[in-house]
C-alpha cells in the first residue's frame, strides 16, 4: 500500500514502444519530486528493497546495455540524512512525492 503522501510515478512495463519518452518523462518527473522511494532488485540481497532518494543536478534516468531502466538518485537514510548516489535496476516500481503546485521561487 502507497503512503499517502506519495503518488505512484513509475511501475514494471513490459512494453519497449516509446521507451525513449518513458525514460524522459520519468526523469522530468522525479526532478519534480520532493523525494521518492524507488523498489528495486537488490542482487547481493537477493530481494526486492526500498530507498529513499530525491533527484539533484547529477542525477539521471537511462537504458542499460541489457535493455533496463537505471535511475542514479542521491539515496537518503532513514533519518533523511544524505548516504550518497545510488543507482537501481530492476526497478519494481517508483512512488514520488510532487508537490501540487510547482512555483519557481526567485
């Protein structure tokens, strides 16, 4: 179940059909966040886990060599202290949460 304060920005598609603006939108869109969790297959554990993230400057969306999806984001700890940039695949689905109305502050 969604937390409430999240709306469900990205999930498995198995479609490769205009893979290019999916992996456009999707990096506009996590921009927008103020933060996500991202659910992905973590290989060294073995199951799927969940980080906490937000997009910055460096950060990007992109297909593998291998066909997926990769999305490099500045991972956060549970105290959302900043633990560094991370970068999953495999991605099961992606919550973000967007502001309702995103004015540029001068």
């Amino acid at each position: 179940m969604l937390d409430k304060r999240y709306d469900e920005l990205y999930s498995v598609i198995d479609e490769q059909e205009d893979r290019h603006l999916l992996l456009s939108l999707l990096q506009t869109e996590l921009s927008k966040a103020t933060q996500f969790k991202i659910h992905f297959f973590h290989s060294s554990k073995e199951d799927i886990v969940i980080r906490k993230g937000f997009f910055d400057e460096k950060c990007r969306v992109w297909e593998t060599k291998q066909g997926k999806i990769a999305v490099c984001f500045v991972c956060l700890d549970n105290n959302d202290r900043i633990k560094g940039y991370r970068t999953a695949t495999d991605i099961e689905h992606i919550e973000a949460m967007i502001p309702k109305t995103m004015e540029v502050m001068n």
